[in-house]
C-alpha cells in the first residue's frame, strides 16, 4: 500500500477500521478533557463561594464583638 501496489480488500478495510478506532479515541479523550476541565471549573466555583461565605460569617462575627464592646459598661 505505501509503495503505492493496489492494496486487498482487507487492507483497506483494516486501515479503515483502524482509522475509525483513532476518531473514536480521540472523541473519547476530548470528552474526557471536557468533563475534567467542566468538573474542575465547579470545584473552583465552590471554593470561591466557601471563602466568600466565610469571610461575611468574619466579618460579621468582628462587627458583632465590636457592638458588644461598645455598649457593655465598664
């Protein structure tokens, strides 16, 4: 086949079935890709949502000690 003689039936359906093997890896592998990189952009998202979450429960804990030591009398 490479040196360019008439290939057999068989050849040409083995190069064509190997052809469709590569397609379906790589359409594998690429929504494999996909799935990783949708599943980490989640996990960031949370992350990012956690720290916010946190840092209003602070923020909100600091301005509450604040107010409580305000109006205590001493």
């Amino acid at each position: 086949m490479a040196a360019g003689a008439p290939a057999a039936y068989r050849e040409v359906t083995d190069v064509n079935f190997a052809l469709i093997a590569l397609q379906l890896n790589h359409e594998s592998r690429a929504a494999k890709y996909k799935r990783l990189k949708r599943r980490g952009t989640r996990s960031l998202i949370f992350a990012g949502m956690v720290l916010v979450v946190l840092n209003f429960l602070f923020c909100v804990a600091y301005v509450l000690l604040n107010l409580a030591q305000q109006g205590a009398p001493m």
